[in-house]
C-alpha cells in the first residue's frame, strides 16, 4: 500500500488530472534480477469527466518489470506494458480537449536531485486507441492488438522501433466522406521519433 501510494502521488504530482490505480500486486518473474509488478485498474480522467464521462487512460493492467539490484539506487524500469483497455482522445465543438493532460503540471518546477527514471522497452496488449474531433468531424480508431518496442534516448528525442500488430477501424478526417483504410489489418516493424520538449511525432 505504501508502494501504490508513492506511485500515485508521483504521477499526480506531474498530471493536471485525476490518476488513480486501484491495487497493485506481483506478476510472474521474467528472470533473476528482473521483478514485475502488475498495477490493476489504472484511470486518468480530465476535469470534465463529470459531463462526458470518458477517461482518457482506461487499463485493466500495467505491467513493470525492474531490476531488482537497482532498487538499492536509482530504479531501472526494465519494460513497461499496458494492457487491456483504452486511451481516449477528443476535441468538442466548444474548442475544449482533454489532451491538455499531457502537458506537464508544472513545467517550471525545479526536478527532484537523483537520476531520472527512462524505460527501455514498451509493450502494447490489446488497447483502442481512439482520437475524436468533434468540431472538425474526424474520428481515428485503431486496436494496438501487440506492440514490443525499443527505446533508445537521443537527449530529447525518444527512438522508438517496434515491432507491431494492429487493426484499424478507420482514419476518419471528414466522417462526411467516410474513412480511409476501414477495417484493415497491419504487421509491421514501426520507427517512430518522438520530441519530449515540443511533443512532434514522427
């Protein structure tokens, strides 16, 4: 309880939202020094849940493996492995998103001294990602059925390789005229450049 309760008040610290896991407990072992942790019923709602009623993050599960030597010192987060539910983006007609969750709480708060924590590997299990815009009529829906990804840290810049199995319900940017690549499967090997400083995909 009290290992829940750090995690929780860590990343709350640094969301402007409403996280909460409602237990924790051990998963099977992958390898000595590897320990894994499952963490159940992960949630992240905006301040507007009350009117839509939709949580941006909705997992079932989070896996985390670590390096059990490392705990004496700066933690290794092995992998990390989300599975089993949902990520929920939008943008109503009023101009309001609850995106904004991904911003830093508090960008110009001094970092706490010690190292910080990077995770090496990614894993994806069974989770709809979908992105509504209500205002523009767009609508992007797509199941990451499995996704194993490497990370490598290039200063700000996170390079991604992953190898990738997911069906796409449709890529929507005018529901008018219907979507493109409806009800198609994909399996490949993705590389994707990610900027933390200006947030850019690539």
């Amino acid at each position: 309880k009290e290992l829940l309760a750090k995690i929780t008040t860590e990343v709350s610290d640094n969301i402007d939202g409403n996280f909460n896991i409602q237990d924790m407990e051990p998963a099977l072992l992958n390898g000595f020094p590897n320990i894994s942790v499952r963490l159940i019923g992960v949630t992240l709602s905006d301040s507007m849940y009350s009117s839509h009623k939709k949580n941006l993050i909705d997992l079932k599960s989070v896996y985390v493996k670590i390096n059990l030597f490392s705990l004496l010192g700066d933690p290794e987060v092995m992998k990390v492995t989300i599975a089993d539910g949902s990520i929920y983006l939008f943008n109503d007609k009023s101009g309001y998103s609850n995106t904004y969750l991904f911003k830093k709480k508090n960008p110009n708060k001094k970092k706490k001294k010690g190292k910080e924590i990077d995770v090496n590997r990614l894993g994806i299990e069974n989770v709809l990602f979908t992105f509504d815009h209500f205002e523009r009529n767009k609508q992007f829906k797509v199941l990451m059925n499995n996704m194993d990804g490497k990370i490598n840290t290039k200063g700000d810049v996170l390079d991604i390789i992953a190898d990738t199995r997911a069906h796409f319900y449709q890529l929507g940017f005018n529901l008018d005229k219907g979507g493109f690549v409806k009800n198609k499967d994909l399996d490949a090997d993705l590389h994707i450049l990610f900027n933390k400083k200006n947030s850019e995909l690539k």
